[in-house]
C-alpha cells in the first residue's frame, strides 16, 4: 500500500501547489469540497472494512475455501459471481468485502468472478438504470452481459488459480 499512497500524496500536493500557484482561493475551495466528501464516504468506509474485517474472523476458512476457494471450481466461479450482482453499494462496500474474503481463503477465480458480477450485474443499481434508460435498454445491457463474470472468473482461475492471494 505504500506506493499508491506515495503516487495518490504526491498527486494531491501538485494539484495543491497548482491551486496555491493560481491564487484565485482554488486550492480552499478544492481542500473544503474533498474534505466534505470525506466525511460522506467515512461512515461507509468504516462500516465497510468491520464488514470486512468480520467476515475474516466470523466464517471459517474450510467454509470459504469449500464454496469459493481455489479448489472449489466453476461452482466457485458461480457463487462468486452471483454474490457480486447482490453486494450492496459501490467499490467502498465491495472492494473490502472482496478483500476480507481473500483473506478467508477465496480463490482468484470467485474473486474475479464476485468483481465482475458486482460490476456488471449490480442488483442494487437496477432500479436507477431502469428508471433512467428504461426496461428495454438494461435488458439488453444485462443479457449482453450475461456471460462475461463466469469467464472473467474461468480465465482468472486458469491463469492464477495456483497463485496464493
């Protein structure tokens, strides 16, 4: 984690100096609306990573590995994929759930699997893309869809289903 904090710090001090350089009040303005975003995301960043941090010490790593570990196969690959369309909320939700069941012994392939189908099949965010482009074009989105997480999650299995995560 040091290198992208180290990348992510030295891009928000040029963007700082740049702000500060054009002595306009951008750098305040910048420094206000990032710190008013933080405190949005904080409660779901904090709630997000107990989740994560609880299903590390709450479901016993046999559990994990026998559903969507390494050796748990297509039927992994599935689950994986299936649990991504029905996380809840964005990369701040799904991203430390992903980590904590790494950590509990999921395998590379449910795990691509699981982020794929979040990304592509999102549940949660159904009633929007209705709601937005209509019934006729998210159908069409999800079917077109349909097949990409159980591949994305084969490949990654193939390729990587030996590498320890």
């Amino acid at each position: 984690m040091l290198v992208p904090t180290a990348v992510m710090g030295g891009i928000a001090l040029a963007l700082l100096a740049i702000g500060l350089a054009q002595g306009k009040g951008q750098a305040i303005a910048g420094l206000k609306a990032g710190w008013e975003m933080m405190l949005g995301i904080l409660p779901l960043l904090v709630f997000a990573f107990v989740i994560a941090g609880m299903i590390q010490v709450l479901l016993p790593q046999h559990l994990v590995a026998k559903w969507v570990g390494g050796e748990s196969g297509m039927k992994g690959i599935f689950i994986g994929a299936l649990a991504g369309a029905f996380a809840p909320g964005g990369p701040y939700v799904s991203l430390p759930i992903a980590i904590g069941l790494i950590r509990s012994g999921a395998g590379a392939g449910a795990m691509v699997a699981f982020l794929t189908g979040w990304s592509l099949w999102s549940v949660a965010r159904l009633p929007m893309e209705v709601g937005i482009l209509g019934w006729k074009l998210t159908l069409i989105r999800l079917v077109s869809t349909l097949i990409f997480p159980p591949i994305a999650g084969g490949i990654a299995h193939a390729l990587f289903g030996h590498v320890k995560l």
